[in-house]
C-alpha cells in the first residue's frame, strides 16, 4: 500500500512543486479557478424596464377593439377567448398534449448513430507467449492503423422499456384529460363572474350618474336643514330627524355606489381589456321572467357527479394509479434487448472493413422483484386516498348543489321583492313631486323621496345581478360546460358572442330570450 502511494503520490509531489517554482503558471491556475466561480447577477435598472415595458406592451395585444356598447354574451366571448387565466390553462393543455407526443416517441426502437476517431504517435503493436513453454512466439507485430476512424449505426429495441413506455404514454393521456378539466373549471368561474361583473357594470352605467346628481342636491338640502335648526325656525326635533333620515339614506347610497364604481374595472380585468379603456355596456331590459329550476334535486346530483370537473380529475387520477401497478410489475420482469447495426472502420489491417452486427441481451434486476411488494403497497395506498378524496369531494359537490339551487330560488324571491318596493317607491316619489308642485309639500321632502327611489333602484339591480350570479352558479355547480364543444377561442368576437347566445337561450337564459329575434 505505502509502495503504491509512493508510486502515484510522487509525480504529484514533483508537479506541485514545479507550479510553486514558476509564478506565472501559479498565476494562471488561480485565474482559471476564480474563472469557475458564479456570482449572484440581479437584472439591471434598464433590463427592468425594458421587461416591464414588454409586459405591458403584450398583455392585451392583438385583442379586437371595442366598436360598441358590450352587451353579456359579448363580455362572456371576450373573457372566454381574451382572459388570461383562460388562456394559461389553454397553454397547460397544448403543453400535456406535447409532453403526451414526446412520450410517444419512447415507444420506438432506439437508433444511435456514433463516430469514434482515435489516434496516437506509434504503433499500438504486440507479441505473443506460449502458455505452455513460457516462450515469446511472435515478433512484436500490429494491427491497428495509428489513426483510426470508425463508425456504427444501432438499432434496437428493449421489449420492457417498451411496456413501461406504453404504460407512460397511456398515463401522459390522462394528463391531458386532467388538463382539460382544470380548463372546464376555469371556464366555468370566468363565466359565473361575468354574469356578476356585467350587471353590476350596467347598474353603474344606468345610476352612478344619478347618485351624483343627488349627492349634490342631498348636501344643499342638509345645509339648508342646519341652518333651520340654528335658526331656531322650528322645533329642534324636527330638523335633526329629516337630517338623521336624509344622511342615513345617503349613507346608504353611498355604500352602493362604491360597489358600483368599480364594477366596469372589474368587468374590463375580465376580458382582459386595459384599465383605462373606455368603453360602454347595452342597457337591457329589467323585466326578465325567471323561473326555477325543473330538475329534481337527485337528477341534479347525478348531473353534477357525472361532469364535476374536480370529480373527473380525480377520476382519471385513479386510472393513472392503476397503471402505476402495472408498471411496478413490468419493471420486475426480466428484459430482453435486441439489436443489430451496421459498422465500418478505416483500419487497413481489417479483412472485412464493413460488417454487419446484431444480437440479443437478457438481464433481471432482481432488486425490483424484493421491492416489488413496497411499490404495490405504494400503489394501493395512493388509490385508498384518492377513493376517499371522491367520496370527500361528491358529498361537496351534492351540499354545492343544493346550496346553488336553493340561492337561485331565494334570489328570485328576493329580485321579486325588490322590483315590488320599487314600484311601491316610484309611485310614492310621483305622489310626492305632484304634492311639491302643487306647493303642498316641501323641497326637501321630495329630496328625501328621490334618495330613496335611487336607493331602491340600486338595490334592485344588485339583486338583479346576485340572481345572475346565482343563476350561473347553478350551472357551475352542475359542472354543464358554459360552452359547447364545437366552440372555439379562435372564432372573431362576434361570431362566438352570437353562438353563446343561441346556447344559452336553449338553456331558457332570460337574458338570451329576451335578445333572441324571435322574441323581439
């Protein structure tokens, strides 16, 4: 042992010490080791910006422009084809089907193409010794040029690693299923939330304005009710009162419209137009007949677990489980290798300079055989928590159901009442204008009338657009897809905004049947 440290240590020992006698390659060697060492590197000032600029600049490009008012199925057109969410899990389903085709290809025989040169600057030569007398046969002879050039086309094919890819292949399907079903789901909530947004955003078109309007007369009206008070014109009572009634409603007024103020911001993020883009919604009617739903609570539950895209997911998880058992067999089995190739080599010492190879190679990795048991146990244990994480999510799924359906029912009652106080409102406004006209009715007690008919109103189309809201929920709940399958994102605007109204006035959507033509 210590001959051979000697023997190997030695040249080491002479070469150290050779670079510590010359500075120069002293030097070179520490520069060329600092050369290996990486350092943090943050981006620049000027790189940010740049990537912010890019950023901006792509984020809504190539998006058709706003050429008039945006009614619901237009917002929902646009959402589907330009929200970006929408468009990340498209780009996850593009990517699973590439990773699906490049499993595909694991499948093929295994074609490898090599060239191998090797050279030195003498003959490679040998001689030979009898085993038997101990005597040298041979002249020192050769037969290898000193510069050889070689090349070897392989084909072959493992007939395990074949199975295993198969089974890869078969689960990267899958993937993409789970793919498609994250995008259903996606699709299903950016619909659900235009519905809210656009009736929100309409309810703010039609009253914000108006709620200015007011805010601007309530504060003359309660400057002038101060001044009585101070003024001592009346009993004190009598203008506190009208100034508590006056700021409670503007209180009120106020609340509302700061939910509205920001109802077109969120309906623009939807359809991914930028912030500060001007544009208008279609006023629709507010006399929309709602009914509800005609399917019983269990048929809406088989519905739901059939098409509920979690449910689906977990599903095909179960599947790919199952296949993963497979595996585990396969990679316990024996694997037999077959190839043949064709060779040639530039060596002038060779008979047959060009050949052609082929054979066959069996080999057992008996390790996988001990753990198979482990990897079975693995496999069984995956598929008891996934079975359970379906039964988790349909009792979900059937609590989701219910609670949908019996919102959208409560939501109806309560759109009905709120048309109802509105009416009551309006006429008691009309009743109250025609008593200050005729100067038997103060101002101010027409102010008060006006803030409530605004704040009646309000209330009305929000309960318009929870029914809405509630309205998709439903679908949503009942994993129906919010469009048809022959639809594309690539279709123009218009085109897709018209088919979703053809769909969901099938659907007997209030909204679609009173745009279709044929209720006009």
């Amino acid at each position: 042992m210590n001959t051979q440290k000697a023997k190997f240590g030695a040249p080491a020992l002479r070469l150290g010490k050779a670079v510590l006698k010359r500075p120069a390659h002293a030097a070179l060697l520490c520069i060329a080791l600092t050369g290996c060492a990486v350092a943090p590197q943050p981006f620049e000032v000027k790189q940010n910006k740049d990537r912010a600029t890019d950023l901006i600049q792509r984020v809504a490009a190539d998006q058709e422009p706003v050429a008039a008012p945006i009614d619901l199925y237009e917002a929902m057109a646009r959402a589907l084809k330009y929200n970006l969410d929408s468009r990340v899990e498209l780009m996850t389903v593009a990517l699973s089907q590439r990773e699906l085709d490049l499993k595909s290809y694991d499948m093929l025989p295994k074609a490898v193409v090599s060239l191998d040169y090797a050279g030195r600057n003498n003959d490679s030569g040998g001689i030979s010794r009898s085993i038997s007398t101990g005597r040298t046969s041979l002249e020192p002879s050769t037969s290898s040029d000193r510069n050889v050039l070689a090349s070897d086309l392989t084909l072959s094919w493992d007939v395990l690693d074949f199975g295993l890819s198969y089974v890869r292949a078969k689960q990267a399907a899958d993937e993409v299923n789970i793919a498609e079903e994250r995008k259903r789901k996606v699709a299903n909530r950016i619909v659900e939330d235009v519905r809210t947004a656009y009736w929100r955003a309409v309810s703010a078109e039609r009253l914000l304005g108006k709620i200015n309007e007011l805010e601007v007369v309530t504060k003359s009206a309660l400057e002038q009710a101060e001044k009585q008070e101070k003024a001592g014109l009346s009993a004190p009572l009598a203008p506190l009162t009208y100034q508590r009634e006056l700021l409670s409603i503007r209180r009120e007024a106020q609340n509302l419209g700061r939910e509205l103020s920001v109802a077109k911001q969120q309906l623009a993020a939807l359809m991914n137009l930028p912030p500060d883009t001007q544009f208008k919604v279609a006023m629709p009617t507010r006399t929309l007949q709602w009914k509800p739903f005609s399917l019983p609570g269990k048929d809406m539950l088989q519905t739901a677990i059939e098409n509920r895209p979690e449910l689906r997911e977990v599903a095909y998880q179960l599947r790919n489980n199952d296949r993963e058992e497979t595996a585990a067999y396969l990679r316990a089995l024996p694997s037999l290798r077959v190839f043949a190739g064709l060779d040639a080599s530039s060596n002038s010492f060779l008979y047959n300079a060009n050949w052609l190879g082929f054979g066959a190679r069996a080999s057992w990795n008996l390790l996988n055989v001990f753990s198979l048991p482990a990897a079975q146990a693995k496999v069984k244990a995956q598929g008891q928590l996934l079975d359970q994480r379906a039964l988790a999510l349909t009792m979900a799924v059937g609590t989701q159901v219910e609670v949908a359906r019996a919102r959208y029912e409560f939501r109806i009652r309560e759109l009905d009442t709120a048309s109802r106080y509105y009416g009551v409102q309006e006429k008691i406004e009309k009743q109250i204008d025609a008593g200050f006209k005729a100067d038997k009715l103060s101002r101010q007690t027409l102010i008060r009338e006006q803030m409530n008919t605004l704040v009646s109103e309000v209330r009305y189309d929000m309960a318009l657009a929870d029914l809405q809201n509630a309205y998709a929920n439903v679908y949503s709940s009942l994993g129906i897809d919010p469009v048809d399958k022959d639809m594309s994102t690539t279709q123009p605007v218009n085109e897709l905004a018209g088919r979703l109204r053809g769909m969901w006035a099938k659907r007997q959507d209030a909204v679609a049947t009173a745009a279709s033509p044929s209720k006009s």
